[in-house]
C-alpha cells in the first residue's frame, strides 16, 4: 500500500483530481468562499493570542 502523501499525489494528477483542484479554486474565488476564507482566517488569528 502507497503512503498517503502518495495516494494524494496520485489523485491530483488524475482527471478527478484535477477537477476537484479546479471547483476548489472556483469556490475560493467566490463572493461566498471569499467571505468564509475571512472568517476562518480571523478566528485563526484570535487563537494565535
């Protein structure tokens, strides 16, 4: 059995993988993913204090 590093190499080189790749970056771009993004980086930087 592959390592999972391995395994997760893999699936990004696929069609698969490339499409999963490829809907993550659409989601990140957008007004709703953005506003998340924030949120999420804000309640990291209250954890850090």
């Amino acid at each position: 059995m592959s390592s999972p590093l391995g395994r997760l190499a893999r699936l990004a080189r696929s069609p698969q993988g490339r499409k999963l790749a490829n809907r993550a970056q659409e989601y990140a771009r957008s007004p709703e993913g953005k506003r998340k993004i924030q949120q999420t980086r804000e309640r990291m930087a209250k954890r850090k204090r």
